[in-house]
C-alpha cells in the first residue's frame, strides 16, 4: 500500500494529563477506523515506565481513551492522522 501525496493528513488533537493506570478520555474533531493516534511527552510527572498506548476508540463520539503506567502524571500532546 502507498500514499499518494498529501493523502496523509495530520493534526494536534489536544494534551492530556495521564491519571496513571487509569483511562483519560480526548474528544478529537476527526476519528476513523484507520486513524493513527502517536503521543509526545511534554512534561515528566510522577513515574512514567513505557509509553501511552490506545485503549480505545469511539468512532461515534469521536473520543480517544488512552492509558499509561500505574504512576505515570505526566503531560503528552496527542496527535490524529488520518
């Protein structure tokens, strides 16, 4: 599979503070099945062990779940594209 140019589209969904273990949810303007969502550290806070990872994905509201270490406070931009 190939992209033809500017087929990728990407944009700064917002920031979320990570609530160790627990899931922290992010209503993005744009979420598809085949959406990828990356997250970059922007401050270290608590016990961060690993990255963020995608719990879940409501298409219907458009809203990312995402999880982190048991410990892990710290503050990351979540990025969409499509």
């Amino acid at each position: 599979m190939s992209l033809a140019v500017g087929e990728l589209k990407r944009y700064i969904a917002g920031r979320i503070t990570a609530n160790g273990a627990t899931t922290v949810s992010l209503k993005v303007k744009t979420l598809e099945a085949k959406s990828i969502v990356l997250y970059s550290l922007v401050t270290v806070g608590g016990t961060p062990a690993g990255a963020p990872y995608t719990f879940s994905k409501n298409l219907t509201t458009k809203t990312i779940g995402v999880r982190t270490a048991v410990g892990d406070t710290s503050v990351y931009d979540v990025v969409v594209f499509q």
